[in-house]
C-alpha cells in the first residue's frame, strides 16, 4: 500500500526545537517567560491588532472574550449553525443563549440576511466564523451589530493569514480569537490567542485567564477566574512558527491551487470559492458531494487506499446540547453542507503528487459508485 496521506499535520519546520530547549535549559517551562510574550507581540503585529493575549487554546479564547464583554445570561450571541462545537460551547459557557443562522451555501460562512432576522433586543454580540479559512461578510455582520449595539467577534480558529478586502482577518471585529492547536495553520500542540484593539478588553482576558488573581495582593482572588493560561513552551513553538508564518500560509494556498488543477471535473463534486474580495487561508481544502453520492463509501474507499479524509462539522442544531435551539424554520443550507462536506488532506508538506493522488482516488471512488 502506498503511504498513508494524513487530513493534516504539524510541519514543524524552524527554530521549534532549538527554542523549546532553551525553554528546559533555563527552567522556564510554565506560564512565565520570554517566549509568551514575544509570541503576543508578533502576533498583534501579523494581525495588524494593538493587543494579543495567549490562553490554553482556541475553545478557551472564546470563552475569555466573551466574558470580557460581559456576555452572560439574558444575553443572546448569534453564530452559525455550520461550525465546530466550541463556538457554541463558550457561549453556554457564558450562561448566554446561542442564536443559529443558517450560513451561505457558497463560501458556506454565516449568512448576513438570515442573521439580521434573526438579531433582536437581547443581541449581545455576533459571532461570525471563517470557516475552513475562507473570510466570512464581516461589513454586512458589522453593520448589523451596530443597529443593535452588539460587539462582533470573530472566530478565526481556522484561518490564520485570511484578508477580507485586504484586512488581515483578527482585526475586523471588536476582538477575535485563533487556535493552534496541532492541525491548524500554524501551532503550538494545544493554544489560542485572542487578539483587540480594545486596551479594557485585553486587560480583561489577561486577568481571567490568570485565575483572576489581584497582582498586587498574591493569593488574593475578588472574583472567580480560570486557569486558561498558555506554557512558554507552547509559546516558544509558536514563535518559531510564527517566523515561518509567511510560508505556512503560503503552503496551503499552493496546495489548494493543485486541488484546483487535478480535482475531476465531474458533476458530483463542488470546489471551494474564493470570492474576489477575501483571501482564502485555506486551512482546509474541502469539497461538497451530490446528494446522489454516499459520502461514507467516497470516504471508506480514500481510507482503504490511503488517504485520510474528515466529514464537515455537523450542524449545531443537531446535537443532543443543542436540539432545544432548533430553529422554527430549519437551517436547510446547513444541514446540506454538512451532509455532503468532505475535507480532503491539507497540510503544508503536500506535494503535488500526492495531491494528484487524492484526486485520482476520488475520482475513481466517485465513478465506481455510480
């Protein structure tokens, strides 16, 4: 059998070695030391933001931010129904009530229409996600928080180095957050960052990060905080990372630039888009399946030659936590992309061989099923 080609990995390319040794050698391997606070200074640089603050990862990020702007309970968030677990999660976290829009069933992002339905009184905030890397509508989700006086947030766990109209996704909300965990664009192994141009919010999520602790009074805690803190390990991973950064988004802009050029042209299959004013990171390069295709047999034959693949993230709507935020009218787009979603291996180390390799097992899944 050929070699197994992996949905994603970390390509640790640079300095992560060299300064995780430094790390163990000056004994600074907890939350304190250099390599936390030169990684959040890049970080504001890459994102063109005033502030960033690292936490123990993405799930964690949404969940500080959010606290910062005093969501909790009575409030309600808006996100979209076509997302991974933790963006909803954080809001329950909040004692919040999730709102969930249906999302465009192009670039497969929330959709701006359905959330001004859907946006009311007790909106405290939207939370619009860049899935899989490709930049949601943020003018239309922005114009519409200010008729509502709600902060916008932006999910950008999976779309490090995205533009929307030449801004660097990270800097178009009130604040946003980014994981790296392991098969994210760049990584630390587990982490996230939230990164503002907002000093108060910034100062927010740095002191509930720390367990809420009162820095000039050691032990002495006036509220209730969590222990969400980045080691400076991770941290110096991601420094390494970071200097590479350039690269890595570059990577996954080739590789989907291959898919493009090998993926079948066969009518069972949708490609991604790229609308012209956003720059898709391309975190992952997915695809969507006619419903006239079994997408567990498509995804049972690539394993049994050697390509790992992932299904899209159910709906929201759909999961025993959530059933009871079931819309009146169901988020039919949604649902649909979810059904017929596929991510296929997308990691910086992808050659074009093995691309083409991809597409010509797909292809070949896809006509022996018909």
């Amino acid at each position: 059998m050929s070699e197994q080609i992996p949905v994603s990995a970390p390509a640790l390319v640079g300095n992560e070695k060299e300064y995780v040794i430094d790390c163990i050698e000056s004994t600074w391997i907890s939350s304190k030391g250099k390599y936390v606070d030169e990684f959040e200074r890049g970080f504001a640089e890459f994102c063109g933001t005033s502030h960033a603050v690292t936490c123990a990862n993405g799930t964690t990020a949404l969940h500080l931010v959010l606290e910062a702007f005093g969501i909790g309970s009575g409030d309600s968030v808006i996100v979209p129904d076509l997302t991974f677990v933790s963006t909803a999660n954080a809001v329950r976290y909040c004692d919040a009530e999730p709102v969930f829009a249906d999302v465009d069933p192009e670039t497969w992002n929330i959709d701006p229409e359905h959330v001004a339905e859907l946006a009311d009184q007790d909106t405290a905030a939207i939370l619009p996600v860049h899935l899989y890397g490709h930049p949601a509508p943020m003018d239309e989700i922005t114009a519409i928080a200010n008729e509502h006086d709600a902060v916008v947030i932006e999910d950008a766990a999976e779309a490090h180095g995205a533009q929307y109209k030449g801004e660097t996704v990270g800097s178009l909300g009130d604040a946003a957050i980014f994981s790296f965990y392991g098969n994210k664009i760049i990584t630390t192994g587990e982490g996230g960052m939230v990164v503002t141009d907002d000093p108060d919010v910034s100062a927010r999520v740095r002191h509930l990060k720390d367990l809420a602790m009162d820095q000039s009074q050691r032990y002495y805690f006036e509220e209730i905080g969590y222990n969400y803190r980045m080691t400076n390990m991770q941290a110096a991973i991601g420094c390494a990372q970071l200097e590479d950064i350039d690269w890595h988004c570059e990577r996954r802009r080739n590789i989907a630039s291959l898919y493009n050029k090998h993926l079948p042209d066969l009518p069972e299959i949708t490609a991604p888009v790229e609308r012209s004013w956003a720059d898709h990171a391309y975190w992952i390069y997915s695809i969507i399946l006619d419903d006239s295709v079994d997408r567990r047999r498509i995804r049972d034959a690539l394993d049994e030659a050697g390509i790992e693949t992932r299904p899209f993230f159910p709906p929201m709507t759909s999961l025993p936590p959530y059933e009871a935020y079931q819309p009146e009218t169901p988020n039919e787009i949604a649902d649909s992309l979810s059904k017929g979603g596929i991510n296929l291996p997308t990691w910086a180390k992808l050659d074009e061989g093995d691309v083409k390799r991809v597409c010509e097992e797909l292809e070949t899944a896809i006509r022996q099923g018909r």
